[in-house]
C-alpha cells in the first residue's frame, strides 16, 4: 500500500472555503482518476503552528498507480487548487510505503 500524504496550512480566513471545497470538489476530483482507492481527511491539533493544518492521505495499491496520478493528474488538478487559494496557503507532500500494521488484541469480556 502506498500512502500519499498532502499537509496543507491554510490561512484562517479561508479554512471554511478551504475545507468545503476539498471536500466537495478537489478530493472526489482526485479519486476519481481512480489511481487512488480513498483519501483520509485530518486536522493537526498540536503542531504549535499558527493556523489551521490539514493532512489528507490518499491510499493507491503500487507506486505505479501513484506515478500516473502524478504524471497525469497532478499538474491540472494541482494548479485548480493554487489558482482558487493562492497565497493563503503553503502545502508539503509525501509518499509512503505501508510496512506493515500493529494492533492491540481484543480482550474477551472476564
């Protein structure tokens, strides 16, 4: 499983503009290319920066589907994103690589 990680500090003014449209327009836009199975929506709450911060993690099965999302995908639907919020936002990207997962085990009821 390959993670694409997308952290977005927006400035406050423009968060619920921001986030609707992300939520409504941008995301659905992006797995919609179908090189993504679903994206995951969070919201930084101790990062001590000033001002709202968002991370999206978008999951794609292999580097492959990545690699034609961002060869594709990426310009357009990146470039929508900084003409509709230019200058109120600075964003970093990541991609990851699953490893493997960890849970704790279910205790039955004593």
């Amino acid at each position: 499983m390959i993670i694409y990680r997308v952290e977005i500090k927006i400035q406050a003014e423009a968060e619920a503009e921001w986030l609707g449209w992300m939520r409504e327009i941008h995301i659905p836009e992006v797995v919609q290319t179908e090189c993504f199975s679903a994206c995951r929506i969070y919201k930084v709450i101790d990062s001590g920066q000033s001002g709202p911060t968002y991370v999206m993690q978008y999951r794609c099965r292999s580097l492959e589907d990545y690699q034609r999302y961002r060869d594709r995908f990426a310009p357009v639907l990146q470039k929508k994103h900084s003409d509709r919020f230019a200058q109120r936002f600075f964003a970093s990207r990541q991609l990851l690589e699953e490893v493997g997962e960890i849970r704790r085990e279910e205790t039955p009821n004593a």
